[in-house]
C-alpha cells in the first residue's frame, strides 16, 4: 500500500472510531472533560494498531468510592494485591465534598485514548469498577493525585506508638469496625458467586458486631486480635451456616437433633455450623453446659449478649454466638494452660486433635488485624489529610 493510501486509511479509520464514540458519549454517558489541547496526529503501529495521544493528558477511572478512611485503605490495598488490578498503578485519594470526605481508589491509565477507553470498557464489563466513566486529566493533577496517595500510604506506615492494649472501647469499635466489614466485604465467595453468595456486613452491622467482639474478648479475657483472628478465618464475620452435610454418629439422639439414620443402636445426625463463627451444633451444647455452671456476672453483659437458660440449636440468636465463642476459647486456653497456639487450633480440630494449619491461618489474620488497628491509631482518630474520620451511620 503507498504512503498516501496508508495515511488516507488511517484517517479514515480515526474518524470513524471518533464518531462512533461521539455517538455514544453523547447518548450514553457524561461527555469527555474538555481538553484545550490538539490531539496528535494518529499513530498507526506495524501490527495495525492505532494510537491516540492528546498532550499532557492522562486518562484515568474511578475504582471505587469510600467513606470511611480506614476501611477505604484497606480496601484500596486489597486492590492492588489482587486480581485484576494486580499490574495497574493505582492511587487513593481524598475530595471534601460539601464539607464530606470521600475517598477514591483511581485507577491511572495512559495517555492513548483507544487504550484506555479499552480497559475501562473490560473493567465495567467484569463489574470490576464503580461505573463505565473516566478523566482526562493533565500532569499537575496526576501529581496531586500521586502526592495524595503517597502520604496515605507513608501515614498508614508510621512506626507504632500505640499498642492495642492502650487504646479505648470507642477508639477500638471504631477501627474494629473497618476492619471486619473489610473482611467480609473481599470474602472469595462474593467475588466468585459461589453459592449461598455471602452478604457482606453493612457499616452499621459492622459497628454493633465490632463492638459485640470488643466486649466479649474484654469479658473472657481473651486476646482481641487472636478473637478477630478465628473470627477472620471461620466467616469472615458473616452470618451463614457451614458444613451442611457434616455429621456425626452419637448414643441416643438429644430432642432437636436431625437423624440421617440408626445402625447397631446408634444414630447419625447432622452437625452443621452456625453464625459468624461457625459453632456446630454438638459445640453448642457443650458450649452451653459451660455456660450454665461457668460463675462470671453475665449481668455485666448487655441482654442480647446474655445466653438464655435453655438452649435451642434451630433458634440461636446470632449475637449470641458472639458470647459462646468468646467462652469456647477461653475454656480451651484454660484447657491447654494458656498456649494461644494449641487453643486456636484445638478451636477447629478439637481437644484431642489441635488444627495447626487452622491456627496458623488465624495468626496470619491475627497478626495483620494487630499491626493495621495499631498503625491507624498512630493517626489518633484524625485522618491521613487533617479530616476527622466520619461517623459510620
């Protein structure tokens, strides 16, 4: 093909693509911002691929929005460790609207215009961004943008001065609460569909659950990131049943039990698990009988924390299972004379058989739970930007 030909296609083809994406911004989304800028001429690559470049000009898209600082964080973390955001630059940021913080996870693309438009569109199709939008922005911005986010980042990695031992109930439930709703909120479940689909914790569900774990850890005892931690790894802190098919062969059936069958003058019953922290059915009846003989004022508790004297499997109260699980784990670290390690594992295996790949599955969420709660509460409440941290209602 000769030069001129070559040069007549590639314009033809630039406008082409320009109007139909003219006819579709216009009818389907928000114009392009203005760029006072010409675009340079249309690049054509030896593989046939096109090019279109505007001066000083960056295109980037919205990833999610936030408001709560923490949990946006957290989740802007999230994004760049997985999948499929893995090898994209992404950034955080911070606008006052109307007086309210929102935070941004941004995804930056480049400055080809053909490129770009094509990842956003991949993006929405996979629902893996808020919406199919974008900005065109230039350099000064993108280094606004840059600045912000390396001062998050440089904040939320600031030497710890506080530990979680020296912190207060209202400090802890606080940033409790970011901290479980982003578990559940990156549960694989949810971003895989695998039924029942899990329903992530709302900030208000957050909030009352964070504080439900503060006071039963404070209650029994119990190390508060070892108690986020099996919290972490049986559920993510949602309320789904587990192990459905699990049974067991007893004796004699108790009154609510579901037998499968009887052989040889026994039975088999089903020993699913229940709640945020999946207790089975046979754990909550020895879990109860705990209960019944175990001395602590339970009048200190609030009511919807209080077991009730006698017990239903079918008809546990969620919050309840908080309490029950706060008291299973102190009586296995008063079983094995306070090892956190055999105890947490003793949690899912049993007494007589210790989970340790369990157990180490809870340190790991331990761990990171410890080192994010303490690093955030370097910034004494106030946001990485000198905005105090909204209410989560």
């Amino acid at each position: 093909m000769r030069p001129a030909d070559r040069w007549l296609l590639a314009i033809t083809i630039v406008l082409s693509i320009t109007g139909s994406i003219l006819f579709y911004l216009r009818w389907q989304v928000e114009p392009l911002p203005q760029v006072a800028r010409h675009p340079q001429p249309a690049t054509i690559y030896p593989d046939g691929s096109i090019a279109i470049r505007y001066a000083d000009t960056y295109f980037l898209t919205t990833v999610a929005t936030f408001r709560d600082e923490l949990f946006a964080y957290l989740m802007y973390q999230h994004f760049r460790n997985t999948q499929p955001f893995m090898h994209d630059r992404l950034l955080i940021t911070s606008d006052n609207n109307e007086g309210e913080s929102l935070y941004r996870v941004l995804l930056i693309l480049n400055d080809d215009f053909l490129f770009s438009l094509d990842r956003i569109s991949q993006l929405s199709n996979q629902k893996s961004i808020q919406k199919f939008e974008w900005q065109a922005v230039p350099s000064s911005v993108l280094r606004y943008y840059s600045n912000q986010s390396r001062l998050f980042n440089a904040a939320y990695n600031l030497p710890v001065k506080r530990k979680l031992e020296e912190l207060s109930n209202a400090e802890l439930r606080k940033m409790v609460q970011s901290f479980i709703r982003y578990k559940s909120t990156i549960d694989p479940r949810i971003r895989k569909r695998i039924e029942p689909v899990p329903i992530p914790l709302t900030p208000t569900e957050a909030h009352q659950f964070a504080a439900d774990i503060i006071t039963i850890a404070e209650f029994y005892e119990l190390p508060l990131e070892i108690f986020l931690g099996v919290g972490a790894m049986e559920n993510n802190y949602m309320n789904i049943r587990g192990d459905l098919e699990h049974s067991i062969w007893k004796r004699r059936p108790d009154k609510d039990d579901i037998i499968l069958e009887r052989r040889r003058g026994r039975v088999r019953v089903l020993n699913y698990s229940s709640g945020p922290w999946q207790i089975t059915r046979e754990t909550l009846r020895y879990v109860h009988r705990l209960y019944l003989k175990d001395e602590r004022d339970y009048e200190k508790l609030p009511e919807h924390l209080r077991p009730p004297k006698k017990l239903n499997v079918d008809e546990i109260q969620t919050d309840v299972l908080t309490t029950y699980a706060g008291l299973l784990l102190r009586d296995l670290l008063d079983h094995f004379d306070g090892n956190v390690a055999l105890a947490v594992g003793a949690y899912n295996g049993g007494q007589r058989n210790p989970n340790m790949k369990y157990e180490q599955g809870v340190r790991t969420a331990a761990e990171h739970a410890r080192r994010i709660l303490e690093q955030a509460a370097s910034l004494n409440g106030d946001s990485v930007l000198g905005i105090t941290w909204l209410s989560p209602h």
